[in-house]
C-alpha cells in the first residue's frame, strides 16, 4: 500500500489563501504510486471510497438525491462536468 507523507502546502494552492487568516488551517499530502494511472480511473475510484459512499448516503437521507455511480462515471469519462446536486 503506498505510503501518505504530509508535505507543505505548495505556493501555488488553491488553499494558499486560507494561511493568511487567524486560526485557518490548511493541510497537504502526497503519495506517489508505482504506475501510471488515467484520470478516469483516479476519478471512479476517489469518488467510489468509503467516504464518499457515506457522503452519497447522506445526500440521498438530506435530499433525496445522491450521486449515482453513472454521474461519477460520466464525471470520469467527461461526458460530464460536475457532480454536484
């Protein structure tokens, strides 16, 4: 399993902003994995994770509506742009 390494934030972040305001925290990880892997294949599975399932579960409890796994693969393949609700 690939190892996960807390790093500084990179100058250029999009959560670089935040630093700047009292009691904000902002953190950074990184891995590295030994092949290559296709930013359809990253996106099903970062959105096909435990978390995420919670996160679909509580949107289907709070709005009667998560996100399928068909939306996630439309995300994937870019017959979609976004996954919001």
């Amino acid at each position: 399993m690939p190892r996960v390494t807390s790093i500084a934030l990179p100058n250029d972040a999009l959560l670089g902003k935040y630093l700047s305001y009292e009691d904000a925290f902002a953190d950074c990880y990184t891995t590295s994995i030994d092949r290559e892997i296709t930013l359809e294949e990253f996106v099903k599975t970062f959105f096909d994770t435990w978390l995420f399932r919670l996160k679909r579960k509580i949107l289907n409890i709070t709005i009667g509506k998560p996100p399928t796994t068909q939306n996630i693969a439309d995300l994937a393949d870019g017959t979609s742009s976004s996954l919001a609700v």
